[in-house]
C-alpha cells in the first residue's frame, strides 16, 4: 500500500519528535519529505541556517590581507574577506545605498566598489566614498558600514552565524580536540578548493560523507580497498557533531606524507567528523578533505569543498593524485545521490531500518540533531 505522504510540515516536525522519543534500538531513516519538501526546506533554512553555525569555506582560500570570495547562504549575499589586520570577515554583500551587490567573485581588492552608483567600501567594510551625496539631508557616512556577521575559525574553517545569537561553537567541538589534534589540521597548507552543484538534497550530502556502511559496495575500487566498510567504528558523538572511524586495510599501503605525531592507529585509519547541521570534514593520515554543503533547493544543493595537507605543493603528484581520487569517490557518490533524490519521491517508500551503530550510528546521530532542533512534541511543543 501506498504510504500517505505527509501534507504539513507540522505533521514531519511531529514525525520527528516522535523519532526522538523512539528506543535508539530501532532507528529508521528520516521522513521522505524531509527532504523533498519545499516548505520543510524553508523551515531548516529558518531555524537552521540562520541560527547556528555554518561553515562557508577554509581560511586558506584567502591567505593575504585584501583576499576575498564571495558567497551565497539562504539568500544571505556574503563577502568573506581577509582584513588589513589579517582577520577573517565575513560582511554582508549588499549595499547600503539601495541594496545591489557589491563585490563579484573572488580575488584581491584593496576597497569594493558598487557597480550601480559607485560606492566605495573599505575591506573591512567602512563606507569610503559616495559620489555626491554630500548634500543628502540624512546620510552620514559612518552609519553606512557594511554588516557585519559573526563568525568563528576553527580549525581555519570559516564558520558564520547569521542571527549572531548561537552559543561559542569552539566550546561546543571541545571533545573533538584530544582526537584531531595529533593531525594539526590548522597548521596543514591549502592545497585544493572547489564549488559544485549537485541535484540531491543537502542532508543526502551529510549524511552519505558521515557513514560508512556504503564504502565497499558503492566505491569498490576507489575506497574499499583502502576503508571497507566492514572495519568502520563509531565514534563518541556530542550536542553539536558526530564522527566515525574508517580503519584501514591491513593490505593498504602506508599513506603520507602524515604529521610525525600521529600515533600508530592514526596512521592506519581515516576520521570523519560532521558539525551540525552542513560542515563534514575527514582528516586523513596526510590530508584533509572537507565540504560545505549550502541548500539551494530541495532538490539541489551547493558544495563548497576542498583539500588540505601537510604537502605544501598543490602540483606536485602525491596532492594532485590524492585530489583525482576524490574527484573520482565523489562522482560515484554523486551519481547515487542524484538517483538517491529521485527515489525519495515515490509515495511507495517508507524509511527503513538503519544500520548497526559503526555503520550508520552518524545518521541516527544527524537525524537526533534534526529532531532536536526541528521535531515537535504531540502536544506540538518544541523539543529542545
Ligand atoms: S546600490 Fe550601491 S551605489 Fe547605489
Ligand atoms: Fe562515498
């Protein structure tokens, strides 16, 4: 029979605090239209993406005082730039005249211009210069700075807060520090970045980078001979993130070059975090690999994604060799997710069960964070 497809978001917030409540011996995936649904994105890009910590990129990518890139985050237009002072901004992008965006792209600039009437902004974001508005009755100069978001590194992954009122996020990632540390991610070079548009929800992204229970069957030649799926632990998950550990095969040569202070176990085995809701991140005996994920649609998602390392030449073959092998297990898994979204959509598909926790206990961890944050009571009280 037909499963009745849920008609209100109300109805998947009470489908979600009901998941909350369930025995964690019997997870099953999320609703559907958890992913497919318009409204239900609208509800997540409300009371997620403008309330919590989302990361839009790595500070490497603008290495230079008077570096910059622009980005988009639910319709939020966003330049994130590196000041005189060698601080991370990240400043809203619309101007204070009438609301065009200022900046283009990405590169050097030592002020941003607007193009529709000449604006001139400092890279910090101070008003410089409005063609002459001088004798404007009610324009004063220094009430014009570009606004400014909240926004925290860690790790060198620039982290932004739309509404400014979540609490510390580097507090809230404590328990990961013992477990990375031997890594020093923050210390690893810039090597790769790039941005793509898939055609699949942007939780599909999270939670397919957070599991390891599709490893051997879905990459057989590109990850399976190194992480299967089969050797993959779970790791202590907290309010704010989960992990796992991919342990490798005893066959699989050793992967360098690696920090001298991983220990033994590090070196033979990768470590995936996610921080809720959109950043994962796999730290990897000699390099990083991370993706931003940003929700277009229901049906589309950005990726902002890249490669950091201890190698500090992005030519030379041990990065460019490492970066084609992910291009390569991303387009396997892209292509399941694109199909992955198509299936979501039928109204004969009821979530099934979940893995055993080293296999898919980070979903359930995702799905616990989304019912947290979004998930309804009966009584329609929010859980928190
Ligand atoms: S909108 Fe930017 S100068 Fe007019
Ligand atoms: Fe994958």
């Amino acid at each position: 029979m037909a499963a009745q497809p849920a008609n209100t978001v109300q109805a998947l917030r009470e489908e979600l605090g009901q998941r909350l409540q369930a025995a964690r011996q019997t997870p099953r995936a999320m609703p559907a239209e958890c992913y497919t649904s318009s409204d239900y994105l609208a509800l997540e890009r409300d009371q997620l993406f403008r309330t919590q910590w989302i990361c839009i990129g790595h500070a490497g990518e603008i290495a230079k005082p008077g570096d910059y890139y622009t980005t988009e985050l639910v319709d939020e237009q966003l330049v994130v730039v590196r000041d005189k002072a060698g601080q991370v901004k990240v400043l809203s992008n619309v101007c204070r005249h009438r609301g065009n965006v200022v900046a283009r792209g990405a590169g050097h600039a030592a002020r941003f211009t607007c193009g529709y009437h000449g604006w001139t902004y400092g890279i910090d974001g101070h008003l410089l210069a409005a063609p002459l508005m001088q004798e404007s009755a009610g324009f004063q100069k220094s009430q014009c700075h570009l606004h400014e978001f909240r926004c925290e590194l860690w790790q060198e992954y620039i982290f932004v807060n739309l509404d400014g009122a979540a609490s510390s996020l580097r507090e809230a990632l404590e328990p990961i520090a013992p477990v990375i540390k031997n890594y020093h991610p923050a210390e690893q070079n810039f090597l790769f970045g790039a941005e793509e548009v898939w055609n699949t929800n942007w939780k599909c992204v999270v939670e397919n980078f957070m599991e390891g229970y599709h490893l051997s069957p879905l990459h057989p030649t590109t990850l399976h001979p190194i992480t299967p799926t089969a050797l993959c632990e779970k790791l202590p998950n907290g309010a704010a993130f989960t992990g796992y550990r991919s342990n490798f095969n005893p066959t699989c040569p050793e992967r360098g070059p690696y920090h001298p202070d991983l220990s033994e176990k590090e070196r033979r085995s990768d470590v995936f975090y996610s921080v809720f809701p959109s950043f994962v991140v796999g730290f990897c005996p000699h390099f990083t690999l991370y993706m931003c994920t940003r929700p277009l649609t229901p049906d589309t998602v950005a990726i902002r994604w890249g490669v950091t390392g201890n190698a500090s030449d992005p030519t030379s073959k041990v990065v460019t060799d490492y970066v084609q092998l992910c291009k390569d297990f991303c387009a396997e898994d892209r292509r399941e997710l694109e199909q992955l979204q198509k299936g979501l959509k039928s109204r004969y598909y009821q979530p099934g069960p979940l893995a055993p926790d080293n296999f898919e206990g980070t979903v359930h961890d995702i799905i616990d964070y989304m019912a947290r944050h979004l998930g309804l009571s009966s009584n329609t009280a929010a859980l928190k």
